[in-house]
C-alpha cells in the first residue's frame, strides 16, 4: 500500500512538472477539437516562434476558406509557403495543387505547380511525382503534353505509394490484360494497392484473373488476392474463392467449405446455401437428426437472408426434422411413462417389502414380549412355589416344634402327676392300685380318642405310665418285704 502511495505521488509530480513544459504545438493540438481560433492561434505562435512547420501548416489548414481569394486564403497561404520552405511535403503539396488548379485562394500558375511537385517528388513524395504525370498527361500553357513522361512519373508516383496512382495505372492496363504486358503491369500496380490494404483492389484483380485465365491457372494465380480480401472482412472475396475452387479444381469441395463457411458467418446467402449442397451430397439420405438439422440450418438462413433456392430445401427440412421431432418426443414420453410406472412399482414393493418387515418386527417383538412375559409368570409361580414350600416346611417345623414342646410338657405334667400319684400310693396303697387302674382305663380311652398323628406320642405315654406301674409294683413289693 505504501509503496502504491509513493508510486502515485511520483506521477502526480511527473505530470505536474509535464504541464509546464507543454509545447505550443501541442496545446494547438490539445485545443484543436474544441476551440479552432485559440488553437490556431497557438500553431501560429509555435510556427513564428520556434520555425514549427508542422504547426505552420496546422494553422494553414484552419485559415483556408474556401476556393476563392481571401484575407483567409492569403494567409493560409503563407503559412503553407513557410511550412513548404521548410520542407514540409504536405504543405508543398496543397500549395502546388492550388498553383496547378487555381483555387484555395491563388492564381493558376501551372509552372509554379510543376516546379514545387518536382521538388517534392525528389524528395519521395508520390502524390507530388503524380501531379507531375497529370500536368504532362494533359499538357498546359507553356508545358506541352508529354504522354511517356506522364507515364514515368505516375510509375514513378505508385513506385513512392502513391496507392491512387497505383489504381489508376492497373484500370489502365487492365484493357490489355489478356496481353502478357497489361498482365504484368496490372499485376504490378494492382498487387501493390492490395498489398497496402485497399482490399477491394485484392477482389477486383482475383476477378479478373479468374474471369481471364485457363481453368487450371484461374485458382492458383487468384488464391492469394481472393484470401487477402476474405481474411480483411470480404465476404464476397471468401464466397468468389469458394467457388472458384468448386467449379475449376477437382476434389476441392471440402477445402472451399472454409471460405464458404467464412462467408455465411458474414451472412453471405449464397455461401450458406452452398454449405447445405455440399452437406446434403456428403450425408446422402440421411435420417439423422442432428444431420437434418445441421443442413437445415444453412438452407434455413440462406433463404433468411434472400436467397430463394433454398427456401424449398429449408422447408423440406424442416418437416422431416418436425417429423423426427415429434416420434422422438412420443418415444421419450413412452420411456418417460414407463420409467414413471417403473419407478411406481419399485416404490409399491418397496413399501410392501417395508410393511413385510414391519409385520415381521412386530410380530418378532411381540414373540419376544409373550416369551419374557411367560418367562416372568414362570418364574413367579416357582418363586410363589419356593415361597409355599418353605411356608409350608416353615409351619411343619413349628407345628413339630410346637408338638415336641407340648409333648415334652405333656410328660413333665405326666411326670408330676405321676410323682405325685407315687407318694400317694405310699400313703394310700390300696387307692393307688384302684387309681392306676381307673388311669390305666383313662389312658385307654384316651389312647382310642387321640388321633392317628399322635399315637406314636401315646405309645410313648403307655411306655411311661407301663414303667410307672412297673415301679409302682416293685414299690408295692418293697412295701411289702418292708412289712
């Protein structure tokens, strides 16, 4: 950025310091589209001033007036008359074109004229060395007419391109041009105004080659001349080489395609025309769309641009493609309807084939479910089992606990009672015999009332009351040895 700052800055300073130093031949130009007096009077200045004859003769030509004598003329005239005796060719020029003719503001003075153009001709000026041909060619007053020096000096004028010499000396020739000199002559003036780019001359000699020569010379020696006009923006050129390639050299079809499509893109009709014949020849009876439409083209902008012939080529065409067309757009709606129907039936077995697995999902998950659920039941009714097998192991030990408990009560009561019965028959012996039989009878009865889960109880009661009749016995004995 910075060094972007310096770099304007620089130019700003270049383009300030220019400004002072500006000529005034360069500020008669600068003024010369907008104000004519102010820059007039700007070459007048550089002319006095600095023996500017450019600007001697600028100023000449913004004084001109006119043919006629005048304040204006005169001073143009003086201004051309220095700029000429500084050898400014230009202005010899114009001052001797008004001596020779008499207008621009002086008196005709043909010697005058003829000195000043030989002058200037020497000094290489074409223009100058062709008044000299044209004073000789007519002759006038005191100069007698002199056609063979007339000739050298407009040679002369055309060999210095002087171009309008040039031109003038081919026309001239060109009425010998079946002569082998007018040929060469023509050749010679007319090939150097092509050459310097008046290409409408390159066309006219073509023509005139082509229109004079044997057909095996015609292309060859025209070629040239006829491609140098094409090539400079002539579609006639491009469109004339075409055909003379076509109609004078055998198998060039194909090569005049190029000038001929150079002119068709230049709108030339016939050209564009000549393209479709070449391509209908090329593509026979073609039913190629892209084929049909490529002629169709041509013949269709040839008849555009006015050229009648190939309307009826155009229109033929054009039904033939329409033709095509339309089977093409049936043929692709049928596909089009097709692939839509495609296109319908893989989206219905797509969404089949979904719906399929969405079934068989759900009746998977459902499978699953039923199978976890009927696993959890299962594994509630064995729990529930495993919970009533050990209530029931749980309360069949309570209950036996219970029973031991009031079994084993059951004897120390019996076991009480029994010692009890036991110091009573001690004191009472007879009682006691009459006891234990009544407890004897009890225990019967009450051995036949108990039920069967407790008769393995009772017999363990029986074992107890037998021994305690058995003890009660010997205790009698005792008793009895006592006594």
């Amino acid at each position: 950025m910075r060094k972007n700052i310096v770099c304007m800055t620089l130019l700003a300073l270049i383009a300030f310091a220019g400004c002072g130093s500006v000529s005034l031949f360069e500020k008669g130009n600068a003024a010369r589209e907008t104000d004519k007096i102010k820059a007039r009077g700007y070459y007048e200045e550089a002319c006095a001033k600095e023996n500017h004859f450019e600007a001697c003769h600028n100023a000449a030509l913004l004084w001109q007036n006119g043919d006629g004598i005048s304040a204006e003329n005169t001073k143009a005239k003086e201004l051309f008359k220095k700029a000429c005796e500084g050898k400014f060719n230009e202005s010899c020029l114009i001052l001797a074109d008004m001596w020779a003719t008499g207008k621009g503001g002086v008196y005709k003075d043909t010697n005058s004229a003829l000195k000043l153009y030989q002058e200037t001709c020497e000094r290489g000026m074409g223009k100058a060395c062709r008044g000299i041909g044209q004073i000789y060619a007519k002759g006038d007053g005191s100069i007698a007419k002199d056609v063979k020096k007339a000739k050298e000096y407009f040679e002369l004028a055309c060999e210095r391109d002087d171009m309008k010499t040039c031109v003038d000396l081919g026309e001239t020739w060109s009425k010998k041009f079946d002569e082998e000199e007018g040929y060469n002559k023509v050749i010679t003036f007319w090939g150097k105004a092509c050459e310097s780019g008046m290409l409408d001359i390159c066309e006219k000699l073509a023509d005139m080659i082509v229109s004079t020569k044997e057909k095996e010379e015609k292309v060859p020696l025209s070629k040239g001349y006829y491609e140098k006009a094409c090539n400079g923006g002539s579609k006639e050129a491009c469109y004339k080489l075409a055909r003379a390639m076509v109609e004078n050299v055998e198998g060039s079809d194909g090569e005049a395609q190029v000038y001929y499509q150079k002119a068709c893109d230049a709108d030339h009709a016939e050209s564009c025309y000549y393209i479709g014949v070449y391509l209908s020849e090329a593509y026979g009876e073609t039913l190629e769309l892209d084929k049909l439409k490529e002629m169709h083209s041509f013949y269709d902008k040839s008849c555009q641009k006015g050229f009648e012939a190939s309307c009826s080529s155009a229109s033929s065409l054009k039904t033939t493609i329409d033709e095509q067309e339309e089977a093409i757009r049936k043929q692709e709606e049928a596909e089009r309807l097709a692939e839509e129907e495609a296109r319908k039936e893989a989206e219905r077995q797509a969404a089949a084939e979904a719906e399929r697995e969405r079934l068989e999902r759900e009746k998977a998950e459902l499978e699953e479910r039923l199978a976890e659920e009927e696993a959890r039941k299962e594994a509630e009714r064995e729990e529930r089992e495993e919970q009533e097998r050990m209530r029931r192991e749980r309360e069949e030990a309570e209950r036996e606990a219970a029973e031991a408990a009031a079994a084993e009560k059951e004897e120390e009561e019996e076991e009480e009672e029994e010692e009890k019965v036991s110091k009573k028959k001690k004191a009472e012996p007879e009682e006691d015999e009459i006891d234990e039989d009544e407890e004897e009878e009890e225990e019967e009865e009450e051995e036949e009332e108990e039920p069967a889960p407790k008769k393995k109880k009772s017999n363990s009661k029986s074992k107890s009351k037998s021994k305690s009749k058995k003890k009660s016995a010997e205790e009698e004995l005792d008793d009895l040895f006592d006594d």
